[in-house]
C-alpha cells in the first residue's frame, strides 16, 4: 500500500522563479554540508494527518539551527533609549542561567564607547534575570504539536485540514513577523532564491538550511532514496506538491526532513520536482554573542548582507 494513504503533502505550487543568493566575496561555500543530525528525533508534526508539511518543515528547520548553533531561547529584550530591540541580541548567558556578576562586568567593558551606556547594560541585565528561558546543553529545540498548530492556524486562511497546505512565503511572513510562537524562533528576513544548484547550495550553507517545495511522483511513497524512476511511478502523484527543509548537499544530491525522519535525493531528482526553494535568516542561527559567530563561521553583518535584497 502505498505510504500516500497515511502520509499528507500540504505544499502550493510554484511560482516566478527567484533569484540567486548573493555570493559573499572571499566566501567559498564547502563540496558537502550536513547541518541535520541523524540522532536527533524529528517528530512527524501531524503530516500524516494534515496538509502541514510547510509549516511542519519550519519546526525541522528549527531543530536544525539550535542544535547546530547551541544557543538560548530568549523573549526579545525591551528596546531603550530610542534603539531597536534586535540591537541587544548578543547579550545573553550560557545555558540560560540568569547574568552573573563576571557577565555584566564583561559587557560594560565590551560595549563602553559604543553608544551603550551602563545604565543600559544594568537594566539590560535585570531584564534577562526575569525573562530567561533555559534550554538543553546541546541547544536542541524541538518545537511542541501546539506550536506547530499555531502556526498552522495562523497562516493563509486558517484551516487545518488533510488537503490544506500552506506557501512557504506565508510561514516565513509569519515566522518574522510572530516568531514559531511568543516571538521566539522567528526569522529576521526571508527570499525567494533560484533553485539551480549553486544557488541552493549556498542558501543551506550560509543560513542552515532551506525550504523547498516538490511535484512528488507516486514513487516517492515507497522510495528510500529519492531518485528518478521511470514509467509511471515517475509521474507527479495527485496528492500535490509537498514542501521539504534542505539541511545538507553533496556530489551525489541533497538531505532533507519530510515525515519525521532524514530523506536523501539525487541531484536529478531534485532537478526534474523541484518548485521553489525559500531561505530565511533565522534568530537561531545568527551568532549569540559579540564576537562571536555562526555555525558557518559567518558574522551577522555578512548574514544580514546576503538576505536584505539588493538596492
């Protein structure tokens, strides 16, 4: 029987193509990446039930960037003398305890002459003593069915149905603007990129992953390895398109999550179903701290760079 019957799809199908992600000068993105981990539990989210497969794709997503990047969960600290909240983002404390003395001590010699002034860093600091959340060691977030379904609900026209999917710009546009929920895991911008293989490889090295969408053929039910087919197990399947979070490449073809556990693809597969491929830069993935950097070695300003679109 095929896994179609138990297994829902939940995607849009394409639309204009977008564009390539800029390349950063003196940046060379590596022959493989793999920023999934095949002992983390990737939860099915209700795929088999509903058409959720985007935003279920979103919380894979999030798994991915907090495991790789070990940070903390934080509520968005309060903006203060007429700055952003997004400018405090590198404050924060290891393994989510609340700032030690050393901590506010470190941050007052950092930022002196920045335009922060102590009283800023003070307050700064109560503010974190109140509103910490901790999180495991290995930074790992798995998102709740609750979350997910939040998300589901609040995105396109709120229905939650076997057949009723989302775009992958709806959840991002959610994810921005609310985060996965409480205005946590949310993303600071988002883009449609160009499904070609450069453009792809650099979209899930540089952000840590991407979301894709797929004409699935009926062989895909049944497969263990994505791959071509022919005949007509190598049509598109009448369930529709189903979306997919990229977290890894190589010679040979691309890693994704879909139904709970790690799927491979060839690289002809990917070029024969592919629709659109989105990325974000997602509050999880950008560096914690001052000085700091992402899982990439990349810095936030070169992140920042490669998601605000061009003048």
């Amino acid at each position: 029987m095929a896994l179609s019957t138990y297994y829902k799809r939940g995607g849009h199908p394409p639309r204009a193509r977008g564009v390539t992600v800029r390349s950063l000068a003196g940046v060379s993105i590596p022959g493989q990446v793999g920023w999934a981990n095949a002992g983390v539990n990737y939860p099915m989210y209700g795929n088999d039930q509903y058409g959720d497969c985007t935003i279920a794709a979103y919380g894979h997503l999030v798994q991915t960037w907090t495991q790789q990047n070990g940070g903390i969960v934080y509520d968005t600290p309060p903006a203060m003398d007429g700055h952003g909240p997004r400018r405090y983002s590198v404050f924060g404390s290891n393994g989510g305890y609340a700032p030690m003395q050393s901590d506010i001590t470190s941050w007052l010699q950092r930022y002196s002459g920045r335009g922060i002034s102590p009283a800023e860093v003070l307050s700064l600091a109560a503010w974190w003593t109140e509103h910490f959340v901790a999180i495991s060691a290995s930074g790992l977030y798995t998102p709740t069915m609750s979350e997910i379904m939040t998300m589901y609900r609040g995105t396109g026209d709120g229905q939650v149905s076997a057949t009723t999917g989302r775009s992958m710009e709806e959840v991002f546009q959610y994810a921005a603007v609310t985060g996965l929920s409480h205005d946590k895991h949310g993303v600071q911008g988002y883009k449609q990129v160009g499904i070609g293989a450069q453009s792809v490889k650099e979209a899930i090295y540089y952000f840590g992953g991407a979301l894709a969408s797929f004409d699935l053929p009926t062989s895909a039910d049944n497969q263990r390895l994505w791959r071509v087919v022919t005949g007509a197990g190598g049509n598109p399947s009448p369930d529709g398109w189903h979306v997919v979070p990229l977290t890894g490449y190589n010679s040979r073809g691309l890693t994704c999550i879909t139904w709970g556990k790690l799927m491979q693809m060839t690289w002809g597969w990917y070029n024969k179903y592919v629709g659109e491929v989105w990325t974000a830069l997602s509050e999880d993935w950008i560096p914690k701290y001052a000085g700091t950097q992402a899982p990439n070695g990349l810095t936030t300003d070169q992140l920042t760079k490669l998601i605000v679109p061009t003048a």
